[in-house]
C-alpha cells in the first residue's frame, strides 16, 4: 500500500469516527477531539462534542519507576 492510499483509509476512518460522536449544543461543556495521522502528525478531522461524550485517551505505555529497598 502507498503512502496516498494509506492516507485515504485513514482519511475515511476519521469520518467514520468524527461522524458518530454526538452533537455539541453549543452551551454544555465542550471539549475538541481531533483526529491526526500517527505518521505526518497532519490533522484529519476534529469536532466539538459534549464533554461527557468525549472518546477517553488511551492510556500511555510508560516505564514505572518503582522504590525498591536496598538489602
């Protein structure tokens, strides 16, 4: 697959996913999801939604320092 046809799936899965958040009323709290390609870092689409309907971040694989006792 080509860089130009990677970004057109991509492309249309943003859609997809911008398309099924809900509606923001324009009065409750708000947050912006935006959508961008992991490789270009351009971004592919973006909406308000109500904050309680916004999709939760995946959480971060980061290394845990833990406190060990020396014996």
């Amino acid at each position: 697959m080509n860089e130009r046809e990677r970004l057109q799936l991509l492309q249309a899965a943003t859609q997809e996913m911008v398309a099924d958040l809900p509606a923001w009323d324009g009065e409750s709290p708000a947050v912006l999801v935006t959508y961008t390609d992991p490789v270009t870092r351009l971004r592919l689409g973006h909406r308000f939604v109500p904050a309680t309907a916004a999709p939760q971040p995946k959480p971060q694989t980061r290394p845990r320092l833990r406190l060990v006792e020396a014996s």
